[in-house]
C-alpha cells in the first residue's frame, strides 16, 4: 500500500512536470476597450475608438500626430527588475494598418522609465525625431522612409544626432516592408544583466519578417514610454496586445484587471477583465445590486465563469463578443479584493488584486464666466467653462444658466456645455451651477451656484489699428525702420499671403487653387495681397519690406512689450525681433535671448501688456484690451483666420511667434474712468497726477502719482 502511494505520487509528480510550460505572464497591459491613459498631441486631428479586440487609431486630418503612453513607475510597482527570471522581460505590441496614407514620418519608439515628460518636443512634434542627448537611449524605434496604399517601407534602430535628423538608410541599416491590411506582432525582448533589446516582427501566420539586436547604453532598465507618430489624413491603425511581460512556468492563474468605471452617487462601480478558462472571485464591498438587479450582500465571496461574465462599459450584457468581463458595484469603503483560479484547478490562484475603494459623492466642478467681449454700454460676451480635468472619471460637464435683468426678472433660463456663451446687451446677471446631465439619474452633486453681475458700463477709450498697405509701410512711419524681409527658407509661411495665390471655397467647404472655368462652383474666394507671383514663393524673390521698432515702448502704444521681451536678441539686421507686416499687423518672429554666455533659451512668445495709464484701481470695474487677431498665417487655403481676444488690464496678451499677428487693438473703460488715475471722475475732485518714465536699477518704472507700476502693469511697492 505504502509502495503503491509512493508510486503514485511519482508519477503525479512526473505528470505535473511534463504539463509545465514557459508562457508569458503580463505585468502590465493596455486595454484596447478604453481611450484613458493616452497623450495626444492633437486630439483635434485624432480619434481613438475602443473595442474588445482592439484600439483603433485614425487621423482625421493632414499631418502626422503623436499617440503616446507613459506608464513608467507604474507598470513596475509589483516586479522587481534585479530579479526577473533569466534577467529578461518582453515588450509586446500587434498592429495592422487598415489604411494607410502616404506620408514618410510615421515612427515608434520605446523609451526607459522616465526618459522624458509629455511636453518634450522630441515626444510631442510630428516634425522632430526622438533623439538621444548624452547618456539617454532607446530599446526599440522604426521609422516610415516610403509609403504607398499598399506598403510601408521602415528603417530600425537608427539614431538620429538632432531633432531634426532624417538620415538616410544605409546598406546596413535595418530595414523591412510592412504591407496593408496585415496583423504584425512586435516582439522586443530586453535583457536588463547584458544590455541587449531582441527585436522580433512576425505576420499573422508567425512568419519572421526582421529580428535584430539593439545594444541600449542608458543605465535605466525598464520601459515605460510608447512614442508613436501616425500617419496622415484618413489613415487607420489597429493596435492590440500591448504589455510587459516575463516568462514563467505554467499553467498559472493570470491576474485580473481591475478599472474604475462609474461614480454613481456614493456607489463605485469596477471593470474587471480576466482571462478565458479561468474563474474570477471577489469579497463584496458593501450590499450592492448589478444592472439585472442581482444581490451581493457585504463580505461575501462571489465567483463567475469567463462565459458568464459578459458586461460592457455601457452596463449592458453581449453575449456573444463581451466573455470575461464583469462589473463589481460597491457601496462600502474599503479594499476591493479581487482574484482568479483556473477554471479546471481551483487550487491555481492568481495574485490577489487590491483596489482602495473610498464611497462619497462627488460635486460638480464649479462653473467660471471669462469675458471674450466687450461692447459701447453693458454690450458684454462671457463663455462659460466649467474644468472637470480634476473630478473624479472627468464626467460630461452641463451648466445651469438662469439669466437675469437689472431689476432680477428671469429673462431666459437654459442648459449649456462648457465652452458656449452667455451675452448680455443691457445690465443684468447670470446664476450659474454645474451638474451631472449625461445619466439617467445624477450620479455626481451639483456644484455651488455662482452669480455673475454685469452692472458696469463701458466706453471705448482707445482703439489703435496695426493695418498698413505696401505703400504706406514702404514710405516709413516715426518710430518704425524699414527692412527687406526675405522668405527664400519659407521660414515663415506667410509668402502665400504676400503672393498672388488665390483659392476657391465651394460649399462643402473645401477649397482648390483657383481655377477661372470653376467660378460658378465658389461660394467664396480668398486671394493673396499679390506682392510678387505665388510661384516665387520660397525663392529668394519672396521678399517685402516690413516695419521693425526702434522705440520697443513706445511704437505700438497703447501695448507696451515686457522689459524680457524689449532686451531680446535682435534679428533683422540688428533690429528687434517683432514687426509690422503689410496688410496683417504686428508679428513676432521666435528668437533667442542669450543668457549664460553661449547658452541660448527659445522666447515663444511676445508678452504685451497694455499702457498702465488704464489700470484701475476700482476691482469691480476692470478696464480691458481687445486684441484682433490673424492666425494660420491667413494662408489662402485657411478660410477666416480671424479671431479676438479680451484681456484684463494689467494682465498679458501672449504674441505666439511666426503664425499670428495682431491687426488692431481697442482699449474698453468703465464709463467714468480718468486714464491715468484709475478713480473715476465722478467720486472724486482732484486734478490727475503727472504720468511719467523713470529709469532705476530696477529696469524702467511707470510712476503714476503716488503708485508705482513696471512697463507691464504690475503694481510696485
């Protein structure tokens, strides 16, 4: 009996060995059913559509763009890296491209744990490379170098020097033909103890199209940043099977996911996926009920199969594609324990998953009015926002407006989105609150009730227009030199403008060079100032004369530039680096300000403040500046580019380099205002005091009477 129990236990023991098997044990993973957790560059020019089996990606315009991930620390919080089995673990990605565009500046590359933020301009610019400063490095990157409908040639591992680097291949670089409409699993094996990143790329028969090595020198071990630019306009990528992962000997019990989905009130409702053939538990938080109305009473242990786990995140069932998913409603704080068995082993446990749990409803964010116009009278424009960038899931924001007039009559009561305005074209206010209006019942509270009062009325105190014609610039204006601005580098795309480039709107809105035959088709033309012909543009006859301060604050009063701003480096032959071109205004060319001998920083922008003889001192009764602008270098190709802005005086108008230019500035001021006093000539009797330059070691202070101000309007003690 004794022999036959040890005979036994052998050959249970020898049978358990043979069934074991390396397989892949992901640590981390990206779901393909939800957006969250991605960078855009452009969310504008991108889409991201969820689905089970994978992410769809596509470019809904012109332009390759950037999708990224940063998972870092995170993905690394239970996996030690110093002591992963055979010093290796895998990066994991599936991508076809369904469509494809022809645009050669496609790439991806995997980056070490905090290699970089979201705003570097090597991540976050289709129009630079990912390049490596001193001691940095990549474990796998390919780029686009030729692309057609059909096929994407790529080059792997190079190593650009700049951002702006495109080498060439090379007969030995590392190269491979993707086709459309093919699945290709990316494989990248890295090595922590030798340094080495193992690159894979397989079709969907597990045919290898290109291996390779990648010898990383960056001390970091772990990945933790996808960088990928798409392609252009219509193009559509799939991705799937994204993680990090080890080997390990199976079968073992994978762990589940566990996402937050809903707040619904005090109650928290969890997504949890977990793998087919296994069996999911959970200790209930809380007596809860699911969308079928089935009870979990708090504290007990609840199992489901994979096939009868179909929920969706719309908090419906499908049967027939939604297997292995399961949402866990909790009306209790604490820790949501969650875990899996295999189905035909329930001594097989996966890792016990723990989720903090805190139960309390959530407020609205509270709503804020910013004016965006101002009109003769109590003509006035307020766009109402509301940010849910901090609340909790950032629920869809809907604001309770109840309009009312001078004597508190309600005039007009509605319910807006963030972003959409309010105007107002006599005296009265706006009551205002946030509340959750996407659900059937409000899940998130409503927030405070905010009152905006439009009681103060305005005059146009000063108003200063930056349009002047070739002529006019040509002949010269006091204050102003004349320079020969030449845009032979198409540096700064507003030769079209200058050209005689001419383009015709049809009434889909699309437009189309100009064509005499199609005029009939055009609702609308937009043409060139016509300076020189549109086929010089980028040659060396694209050139005009502009106008270039040599009195920074003093030319363009009532703005005043920033004492920064007014000491930047100069370009155009010694003079200052912003101007006046003809027929758009002042624009503002992007320099370098030397500081630290030969250490250069990039200026953006041109900080512009308005004349501090319109500050007031009455906090109820702010004056303001409106800047009209041109954007888009008004490019023929670009419809209206116009667009306005209202800033408080005493704030900043922020000048973007190159694309914009300010065509007219108006200055607004409560009715009463004395400019240079700030105290309104009705409530007091006394002569205005003497408004004066003074230059200390200070810089140049704005003294008025008694208070003190710098060029950009800030108050001096």
């Amino acid at each position: 009996m004794k022999k036959f129990t040890l005979i036994s236990l052998l050959m249970l023991i020898c049978c358990t060995m043979a069934k074991a098997e390396l397989m892949d044990k992901y640590f981390f993973k990206i779901p393909t059913d939800k957006a969250d957790g991605w960078t855009l560059q452009d969310a504008g020019r991108m889409t991201l559509t969820p689905n089970k089996d994978y992410l769809e990606v596509k470019l809904t315009n012109n332009g390759g763009r950037m999708i990224n991930r940063f998972w870092n620390e995170d993905a690394w919080k239970k996996v030690d890296v110093a002591s992963l089995p055979n010093n290796t673990y895998k990066f994991t990605k599936d991508m076809k491209m369904t469509v494809n565009a022809t645009r050669t500046d496609m790439e991806f590359v995997l980056l070490p744990v905090n290699a970089c933020t979201a705003t570097d301009s090597r991540v976050s610019s289709h129009n630079y490379h990912w390049f490596n400063n001193e001691g940095e490095d990549y474990f796998f990157r390919y780029r686009v170098t030729a692309s057609t409908a059909e096929t994407a040639d790529i080059v792997i591992n190079e190593n650009p020097t700049a951002r702006g680097d495109w080498p060439d291949p090379t007969e030995e670089s590392e190269t491979a033909t993707l086709n459309v409409g093919v699945k290709y699993s990316f494989a990248v094996e890295i090595n922590v103890a030798d340094k080495t990143a193992t690159y894979t790329i397989s079709d969907e028969e597990g045919n290898v199209v290109k291996t390779g090595v990648h010898n990383y020198v960056c001390e970091e071990n772990r990945a933790g940043i996808w960088v990928m630019s798409t392609n252009s306009a219509n193009s559509v990528i799939q991705l799937s099977n994204m993680g990090l992962s080890y080997k390990a000997e199976g079968p073992f019990a994978v762990e589940p996911s566990v996402d937050l989905l809903a707040a619904i009130g005090e109650q928290r409702a969890y997504y949890v996926d977990f793998a087919e053939g296994h069996t999911l538990h959970w200790v209930q938080l809380g007596d809860a009920e699911d969308a079928l109305a089935n009870a979990f009473a708090d504290g007990e242990e609840y199992t489901v199969e994979w096939g009868d786990a179909n929920d969706t995140r719309e908090f419906e069932q499908n049967a027939e594609e939604y297997f292995g998913k399961k949402i866990i409603y909790c009306t209790k704080s604490g820790d949501l324990r969650v875990w899996t068995t295999l189905a035909d082993n329930e001594s097989n446990v996966s890792e016990e998953i723990v989720t903090p749990v805190v139960c309390e409803t959530i407020a609205m964010p509270v709503p804020v009015a910013k004016i965006t116009n101002v009109e003769e009278g109590y003509g006035k424009e307020y766009t109402i926002t509301a940010d849910n960038s901090n609340t909790l899931l950032k629920p869809v924001v809907t604001i309770k407006c109840i309009v009312k007039n001078a004597s508190g009559s309600v005039i007009e009561e509605k319910d807006i989105l963030s972003g959409e305005k309010v105007k107002f074209t006599d005296a009265g206010s706006v009551e205002m609150y946030s509340f959750d209006g996407t659900h059937p019942q409000e899940w998130y509270a409503p927030s405070d009730k905010v009152t905006i009062t439009n009681n103060a009325e305005y005059v146009v105190a000063e108003e200063k227009s930056f349009i002047m014609t070739a002529d006019e610039i040509n002949a010269g204006v006091s204050g102003w030199d004349i320079v020969e601005l030449v845009d032979a580098s198409g540096k700064s795309h507003w030769d079209r403008i200058m050209s005689s480039e001419k383009r015709g709107y049809k009434a889909d809105g699309t437009n189309e060079v100009y064509v005499e035959d199609n005029a009939a088709s055009y609702v609308s033309v937009k043409e060139g100032h016509g300076i020189f012909a549109d086929t010089d543009c980028g040659t060396e006859n694209a050139k005009w004369n502009v106008l270039c301060p040599n009195d920074v604050y003093a030319c363009a009063l009532p703005l005043i530039p920033s004492e920064e701003n007014a000491a930047l480096y100069k370009v155009f032959n010694d003079h200052y680096a912003w101007c006046i071109m003809p027929f758009e205004g002042v624009v503002y060319y992007d320099v370098n300000t030397k500081v630290d001998g030969d250490c250069a920083v990039r200026s953006n922008y041109l900080n512009m403040h308005l004349d501090p003889k319109y500050i007031t001192d009455d906090e109820n009764k702010p004056n303001f500046f409106i800047v009209y602008k041109t954007g888009g270098y008004n490019r023929p190709d670009k419809g209206d580019c116009t667009s306005s802005e209202v800033i408080v005086a005493g704030d900043t108008f922020k000048l973007y380099r190159y694309d914009t230019a300010i065509t007219k500035v108006k200055v607004m001021s409560y009715k009463g205002f004395n400019p240079g006093t700030g105290i309104s000539s009705t409530t007091a009797e006394k002569n205005a005091p003497v408004v004066k330059k003074v230059v200390t070691d200070k810089g140049i202070i704005i003294v008025n009477g008694e208070n003190s101000y710098t060029v950009s309007g800030v108050r001096v003690k």
